[in-house]
C-alpha cells in the first residue's frame, strides 16, 4: 500500500491517499494489488458457486470476500504504472494498482457489493457496462449518482442477473479517465446449463484501448481522439502481450471488449471461429456462421468460440495493419520505389550518419537496431524463430499443441513444424512469367513504380 504514496502524480496522489481512514478502510475488504503485468493463472473460486474461470491476458481476477452470501469486492481507483511492453512504462489510471483492473467474475444470481475508493487527484464513477441492474447503480456521474469525491468510497450494490460477457469504466471525466486507461473486465459464468452457453476448455478475456505517449514521455496526452500511437490488448503491446496457449482439440473462448475510439477487426489465423456471445448476451445458435474475422465496433463486445484442431503458432491480431505496428514518425514519405544512391552518396559526405528507410519497403525497420529515444517501443519488432516478425501494437500468437496439459497454460515456445511443412526457397528452374496485354500481344516490360505521397494531409494514426 506504501507505494500508492510514490507513484505517478505524487502530490495528489498523497492528499487523497491521506484523506482515506485506516479505520474507513479496515471495515472493507482488503483491495488486492497487483504489481504484475503477466498472465496470472486463471482464479479458482475459493468460496460461492463453482465455475470454470477466465483467463485475463496480462492481467488477473479480483479476489473477494464472501459477507453473508454476498460477494464483496473492493476496486481502488489510483494511478498506477504499467509496462507497456519490455522498455516502457507508462504512468496511468487505473484499478488495484493496473491498468486494466482486475477482472470481476461472478456468477448468475450473485448478490455482489463493490467498494470503490478513489484515490484519483478527481472525482470518478464506475459503469457496469451491460448490466442489468437498479438504475441508481448504473455509475453515471451526475445522472444516477453523485461522483465519488476524492478520497471518498462508494459502494455500489445489485445482483448479476444475467450470465455473459461485460467491462466495467468510469462515467465521470470519460474521456480523460480512459484516455488514462481506467477500465476493466466483468464476467458472469451461468448458474446452470445454458441452451446458448457451452463449456469451454480455455477462456481467454482482454480490453482493446490506445494511448497517445510521445516517445520520451511517461504519460498518456488524454485529448488525442484519433491519433493514437499505442494500440494495446489490456493496455500491451507487442511483444509485451502474452500467447495464448492451448491444447489441441480444446473448445477456446476469446472475450474482447473495445474501449478505443476506433473499430478493430481481430482476425485468427488456421481457425474458423463463431461469435457466441456479445455485451447483450449470448448469441442464439441459429445466428451464428463461420468468421476468421470480427469487427469490434467502440464500446462492443463479442465473444468468439473454436475448437482449436490445427496445431502450430497461429497469428492473432487487429486486421488494420496501423494496429500492428508501435510508434512511428508520422509523416513519413512512401519512398518505394524510389532510388535515392546517388542521392545518398551526396548526403553523406555532409552528414555521415545518414540514412535512407524505406526505399524497399520498411521490412528493413523489424531487424534494425536503431538507438531509441528513452521509453518508446520499436514500430516493428519482435523475433520468432525464423527472424524478425515486424510487428507491434496489437498482436500476439495463439499457440496450439496436442501436449499442453489441461490447465496448463504456460507458454510451451515456439512450434516445431513436421519436416517438410514449412515455406522454402524454391531451387528449381523458374521461367520468366508470360504478360500478356488484353489485345493478346506481348506485354512491354513493367517500368520502375513510382509511388509519392499524395498530398500532406495524409494519414496520421499510427
Ligand atoms: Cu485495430
């Protein structure tokens, strides 16, 4: 608890810490820090009706008391520091000292009681995205309640009535209290069989959210609305995000909630998977049909089931190629195509450290090692086992193995293909390919592309 006083917005961050009563404090549950931002091993309820828990990437479940039968949670809104990914830490908001906070699962039929202490230099609120629930606890600030001052608890009270799929935000200050990362995850496992609910082997859940952290910086710029230059899974990128790791023949659900300002199509790779369920609930088999992609529009939610019978290191990943990448210089030209050697020859007998990216395409940036400034990530990076991957943002790997024990899901490495499964370098003869123009007569060759950016107000949102 000593290390809320020091972290990020010290003077604040004290006064409220301050203002809170040891003894205010003793009668609730004990919040649960967390200072890590791995994968924690999927929770086992210790008390109240059994389920088979979620597991949160880069991120864990709250603990609860049990008091009288009802499930008693304490959130603590507080800023927290977060490593983006090996090499950044950013100073954000959040819960239970991360951000995202802790996932809340319960079970349908819970009477449940969440405690939120604000230790936020303002005031704050809480939303149950989706419940059904008293109005007055809906956490709309002004509308359904009086904000929650700094250094004051609330508590908010009601029974998860439905079983699905839910994230919990503030509705005070949005913009800026998410724009700082203040989210989380909320299940409801079913009380009993569900015609719409399967069991699943392995159930995964994450936030999509962005930030907007100029290299250098330790702190989000809250008014951006579109240019973000972190595009994060429960605030990691890659290759902070941790795998998905699976047994072959598993039944795999994935809950993805969107708390960007952007849709993000999430696309698996080797599967076909279907949408069971959505922040209103699950899907009605009837309504269901194969994707390999779904689009998850601002503030949805969906749910995605496989069975996962192809073994191997499947990508998984937003399907905008922005969303893949780290942060980048923002206007830089398309230069493909473009030959600059006499050009460079010339520069550098002035300026010897010059160098020219992207005159065959920006591969080049996953493998270089460029000095960075302090606290940014690579735009492209990442090794697997064949080089260099040339990714960022949001991206990671599902990994599919037929000896993954049940419940284990430690990261087994990387997949070793069967001889003879792998792409490789073709070593036989290779004829020129025949063009033809649409009159049928040979094809004049190709000339050189030149391609130029078109205009200056081009596009920024990497
Ligand atoms: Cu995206």
């Amino acid at each position: 608890m000593d290390r809320r006083r020091f972290l990020g917005h010290a003077t604040l961050g004290a006064v409220a810490a301050a203002s809170v009563s040891r003894v205010a404090i003793a009668a609730l549950p004990e919040p649960a820090i967390q200072h890590s931002a791995q994968t924690a091993p999927p929770l086992t309820p210790p008390s109240g009706r059994p389920y088979n828990p979620v597991v949160t990437l880069n991120g864990w479940t709250a603990p609860w008391r049990m008091n009288q039968g009802v499930k008693e949670f304490h959130l603590v809104a507080e800023p927290v520091e977060r490593e983006i990914a090996p090499g950044m830490v950013a100073r954000l908001w959040g819960y239970n000292g991360q951000s995202p906070g802790p996932t809340i699962e319960v079970v349908e039929g819970d009477r449940v009681r969440l405690f939120v202490t604000n230790r936020l230099p303002e005031h704050t609120s809480v939303h149950w995205h989706g419940q059904r629930l008293p109005n007055g606890m809906d956490g709309v600030g002004g509308l359904t309640q009086p904000q929650i001052p700094p250094g004051k608890t609330f508590v908010y009270e009601f029974t998860a009535r439905r079983p699905g799929t839910f994230m919990y935000h503030p509705h005070a200050d949005e913009m800026v209290q998410m724009a700082m990362g203040m989210m989380g995850f909320w299940v409801t496992h079913p009380r009993q069989r569900h015609p719409h609910i399967s069991d699943a082997d392995r159930d995964f859940c994450f936030l999509l959210n962005a930030f907007d952290i100029d290299p250098g910086s330790l702190v989000p710029k809250v008014n951006t609305m579109t240019d973000f230059n972190l595009w994060t899974w429960n605030s990691r990128a890659f290759p902070g995000i941790d795998t998905l790791n699976v047994r072959k023949g598993d039944r795999v659900r994935v809950r993805v909630g969107n708390l960007t300002m952007t849709n993000h199509p999430i696309h698996i790779h080797g599967h076909e998977f279907e949408v069971t369920g959505t922040d209103g609930g699950p899907t009605r088999p009837e309504s269901r049909w194969p994707e390999v992609t779904t689009d998850i529009a601002v503030g949805q939610m969906r749910q995605i089931e496989f069975i996962a019978d192809e073994e191997g290191d499947w990508a998984m990943h937003c399907h905008k190629s922005h969303h893949t990448m780290n942060p980048m210089g923002h206007d830089v030209p398309t230069l493909i195509g473009i030959d600059h050697r006499g050009l460079v020859g010339r520069i550098h007998q002035a300026e010897p450290e010059y160098m020219v990216m992207g005159e065959r395409g920006m591969a080049d940036m996953g493998e270089m090692e460029m000095p960075l400034p302090e606290q940014t990530l690579p735009m492209m990076t990442g090794q697997g086992p064949f080089g260099a991957i040339e990714m960022g943002g949001m991206f990671t790997v599902l990994k599919v193995r037929r000896d993954q024990k049940p419940g284990d899901y430690s990261d087994p490495g990387w997949f070793k293909h069967p001889a003879g499964t792998v792409a490789h370098e073709w070593h036989g003869a290779i004829g020129e390919p025949a063009r033809k123009d649409t009159d049928g007569k040979p094809a004049q060759p190709a000339t050189e592309l030149d391609v130029r950016k078109p205009d200056t107000h081009g596009h920024h949102g990497h």
